[in-house]
C-alpha cells in the first residue's frame, strides 16, 4: 500500500498549511468587480484529452455561468491532489483513486467527484517502428516507459496487460521513474522499447518520425470512469452555487462536442493549444472523438465508480473498497442536465 501511505504523508503535510488558514478561507470573498465568482482549477495535465473543458473556456461558458476561472497545471493527479488539500485549488481535475486514496486514509475533509468528463483512457502505446499487426504479447521482454505507480495510466496499462496475458511483474519491465511531463523526451532520447503517452505527445512523436501508435489505451481497456472534477466536502458544502455553475458550463462543453464535427472543436480551442498547429489539432480531436471518449453528461454512476475499485484492487493499491455515497455525488450532473 505504498500509494496510499504517500498520501497519508501529502494530506498530512497539506493539513498543516490548510487547516491554519481555513478560518481566513471561509470568509474571503469569491467574487470581484463584476460579480463573477473566482475559482481556480488544478488540472492533472493540458491535453486536447480535455478538449470538452477548453471549449467551456473558450466559447464563454465559464462567464455565462457567472465564473471567473483561473486553470493551473498540476503535472500529474498526486500533485493536483496537494493543490486541492492545501487551499491552493478550489477545483481538482485527475483521476478519482486520489479521492479514493485519501478517502481511505481517514481524511475527515476529503476530496468528493462531483462531475465526469472523459469515459475512456486517453493515452496511447508508442513504438519505435510501426507495427500494423501489434499484439500485446510483443511487450514480452520489453522496456516501456509507464506513468506513476498507483495512478490511472499506470493502473489501466498494468489492468491491458493482465486482460491480454502479460504479467506487469514479470514478462516486461515498466519504468516508473520518469517524471510525467519528461516521457516523449526520455523515449527520444532512447530510453525504451515503448512509452505511454497522451496527446498531443503520441501524434509529436509521429510526426517528428520518433515513434508510432501502435495501440489505444482508451479502446483496449474500455469504459472507465478516467478524469473527473472533485473539490473538499467543506468546499461544496460551503459553495453548492459554484459547484452547480461550474458543472453547468462543463456539460454545456460536453454539448458542444458531441455535436459538432472535429474540425469546429479543434477550432474552437485551438487558443488553448498555440505551440500546435490546427491540423494537429484536429487529427487528435478526431482520434478522440471517433472512440468516444468524452461522456454525454457529467454524471458519475455508481456502476463506474465500482468498476475503478476493482481496478485499484487488483493493482494492489487498495485493500477494501469505500463508499460511493461518500466520494461521489450526482445532484450537481442532473440538475445540469435538466438546466
């Protein structure tokens, strides 16, 4: 259970800072000048994965819904979950098991989902040479580049595995010690067989002539609750209003791509992306949108939540599961639904 004693030692660390200035917190002021509540969002990476949320941006969804937003980017979800626990994110955007892991710990302020946006994993297998034939066997004896152990990527490529007859421990070595943000580059630089990665890295490296996709993550694994929006009990207790108007502009950015064509999406939030260029854009917009991976609404069942504990569980990073009752809530979703 090394994963969730890290998080004992993050929300512990986190706690101190908090709960000192949880007092100053609760009565400052979300609002400025023009009547729009400040509210600042720790997301676990900047993808065109998220392309739902950057279109909420970008078409004003946010404003309309009476929100100001400041988006910070956490470099992976133990970090956006220090964010959150130490007041310096309103709004944490990562995979749920960090909700569950801090849940599992004893937390009394913990981290509740209350609204989904992906339904699919979003990162894809990368090889140094095409491979329009590929087998998951073909990692037998191979270095991949994986993602941190106990987080969603990690667990989801470890889960393909197993699904497919390949032992994680044994068959192929899985090297965790590359930072996030670093693994195209590691891969580049020649470190590995195969590296995991999300966009618009995997389509980078096609174009640069650096690797190939050989397989989607998202495709293989199936539906899994992957990315959701989660904020401290204290906070949505303290700010139903922001919850229900941030859920409302996130579900009129799940409308919005689910009705309109690649090219329109990768248009829309192509300000998001500058460094990439709108063909790019929209490829990737495009790979995403044909394995449906962004959900209808924002609701974040049951069925699913299992489904992700059963994954932790047999990854061996949670013992038992928690209640669903406790880390998810749903009247946020359906009232945005019904909006």
């Amino acid at each position: 259970m090394k994963v969730i004693r890290k998080y004992i030692s993050l929300f512990l660390t986190a706690t101190v800072i908090f709960t000192a200035s949880l007092s100053l917190l609760a009565c400052t002021k979300k609002d400025d000048s023009d009547g729009l509540s400040k509210v600042t969002l720790c997301e676990v990476t900047h993808s065109i994965f998220y392309a739902p949320q950057y279109a909420a941006i970008e078409l004003g969804y946010f404003a309309d819904e009476g929100i100001d937003l400041t988006v910070t980017n956490g470099f992976g979800a133990d970090k956006v979950m220090t964010a959150l626990i130490s007041g310096d994110a309103d709004i944490g955007f990562m995979g749920s098991e960090s909700s569950i892991y801090v849940y599992a710990e004893g937390a009394d302020d913990y981290a509740v989902n209350f609204a989904g946006l992906t339904q699919r994993a979003g990162n894809f297998l990368v090889a140094r040479n095409p491979d329009d034939n590929f087998q998951w066997s073909s990692l037998k004896g191979k270095t991949v580049i994986g993602g941190r152990a106990g987080g969603m990527p990690e667990m989801l490529f470890e889960y393909i595995l197993k699904k497919n007859g390949v032992d994680p421990k044994n068959d192929l070595e899985i090297l965790q010690n590359v930072d996030f943000g670093s693994t195209s580059a590691a891969f580049t630089s020649g470190i590995g067989d195969y590296t995991i990665e999300f966009e618009p890295s995997a389509t980078l490296l096609e174009q640069q002539e650096e690797g190939n996709v050989v397989a989607s993550l998202g495709v293989e694994s199936g539906y899994v609750p992957y990315t959701a929006y989660c904020a401290r009990k204290s906070y949505i207790e303290n700010n139903p209003d922001v919850i229900q108007k941030f859920t409302n502009a996130i579900q009129k950015g799940l409308d919005y791509v689910n009705t309109h064509s690649s090219e329109e999406i990768a248009a829309v939030i192509a300000p998001q992306f500058k460094e990439t260029d709108i063909e790019t854009i929209t490829a990737i917009v495009d790979r995403y949108k044909s394995q449906d991976t962004w959900k209808q609404n924002t609701i974040f069942t049951e069925e699913s939540f299992s489904l992700l504990q059963d994954i932790l569980i047999e990854a061996g990073e949670l013992d038992s599961a928690v209640p669903y009752s406790d880390l998810v809530i749903t009247e946020y979703s359906e009232k945005a639904i019904n909006r």
